[in-house]
C-alpha cells in the first residue's frame, strides 16, 4: 500500500512570505540608500548655490552703487550742457567722458548653478519656488549682461570714434581750467548732448535691470536658507 505524503504547505507558505519579505526589505534599503544620496547631492548643492549667489548679489550691488554714480555724471554733464551749473565743470566732464568711453561690465560666478542645470539635475532640489527662481535666473541676469554689452558696443563704435574726431579727450580736459575752451566747446556741442541723452536712456534702463537682478538673487538666496533649514 502506498504511502501517503503530506505537503508541508504551512513551511512552504513561511518561506515564501520569509522570500518576499527579504526581497522587498532590500528595495527599500536599496531606496533608503538612494533617498539618503540624494538628499546629500541636495545639501551640497545648496551649499554651493548659497555661496555662488551670496557673491553674486554683493557683485551687483557694488555695480548699482557704481551704475548710479556714473548716470549721475551723465545727469550733471547734461546739466552742463544746457547751461546750468555743477560744482566742478572740469571734474564733471571727465567723469561723463570716462563713463562712455569705459563702461563697465561684470562677471558673475555660476559653476554650481551651471553644474545643476546642465546636469538636469534640477528636480534633486525639493524647493519647488527655488527650481522655479534658478531656472528663470538666466534670463534676468541676460538682460543686465545684455544692457552692458550694449552700452559696450556704443562706445566702441560711436562714442570713441566721434570723441576721437573732436579731439574730447581725458588728457586734454584734465589739464584744462573749469572755463576752458575744452570745455566751452563740449558744452556747446548738440551733437554730444544728444550722444548723453541717448546714454542716459541706456543707464536708466540698466538701473532697472540691476535691481530687478538683485531682487532676484535675494529671492532665492531666501529659498536657499528656507530648505537648508528644512534639512537640518
């Protein structure tokens, strides 16, 4: 007579759950693990980030403060021109000469930023307003970059060559005397009123666009703080 054997479906059914189990503890090991890397590629980003724009808002504040002294100057030698009176016509003609001739431009710092989005890493940030800050900071800080190369180019191409032509030059007016025929000459010049209204038009737009990138970095300069703060 043939033995009867009995399945174990009891110890069957344990190891089975004891597989799965096993299995689906690595996975979440296996996605602790990840999480945990993430969040350290987060951190390290935000770190730099916090750097790279703490520099860059100090950059553009120093750049507003001097922007503004040089669109003064442009204001007083304008002043100058229609006949008014500043507190020293020589001092003033040189610095409105210096400003068109030698604009200034910048040069911001954005390895960490670049890194992140060149990476297509953005979404590892978990801010979802400071994603939305970096991602539009390339197009605010463009039209700053934009403005100066602009003015750039207006006084290699129109500014130098005609000062160049009616011999303005820093030399000259520096070695003159307030009523200086250098200076009686500038002063009478339409052709260099127009010149500074054109250029205050440029600077006054620039001021806009530097303050609008200041804001901007201090934005996400406070979302930057809101998520490490978040992380600690």
């Amino acid at each position: 007579m043939a033995t009867t054997q009995t399945i174990p479906w009891k110890r069957i059914a344990v190891e089975a759950a004891a597989i799965v189990a096993s299995i689906l503890l690595a996975f979440a090991i296996d996605a602790w693990w990840e999480d945990r890397q993430t969040r350290i590629d987060e951190q390290q980003f935000l770190l730099g980030l916090r750097s790279e724009f703490a520099t860059n808002r100090e950059i553009l504040g120093s750049e507003l403060s001097a922007h503004l002294k040089s669109l003064e100057s442009l204001e007083d030698i304008l002043t100058l021109i229609e006949g008014g009176q500043t507190d020293d016509a020589r001092l003033t003609a040189l610095a409105a000469l210096d400003e068109m001739q030698a604009p200034r431009t910048i040069d911001l710092g954005n390895g960490t930023l670049n890194a992140l989005l060149s990476s297509g890493r953005v979404e590892i940030l978990q801010n979802r307003e400071l994603r939305t800050h970096l991602t539009a900071w390339e197009g605010v800080i463009g039209e700053v970059l934009d403005d100066q190369h602009n003015n750039a180019k207006m006084s290699l191409e129109i500014y130098i060559p005609y000062f160049v032509a009616k011999n303005y030059s820093l030399f000259a007016i520096e070695r003159s005397s307030d009523g200086s025929a250098a200076i009686k000459q500038m002063s009478e010049d339409p052709r260099l009123r127009h010149l500074v209204e054109i250029r205050l038009g440029f600077k006054r737009h620039l001021t806009g666009e530097l303050e609008t990138a200041i804001a901007a970095a201090e934005e996400i300069l406070a979302e930057i703080e809101t998520s490490i703060v978040d992380r600690d």
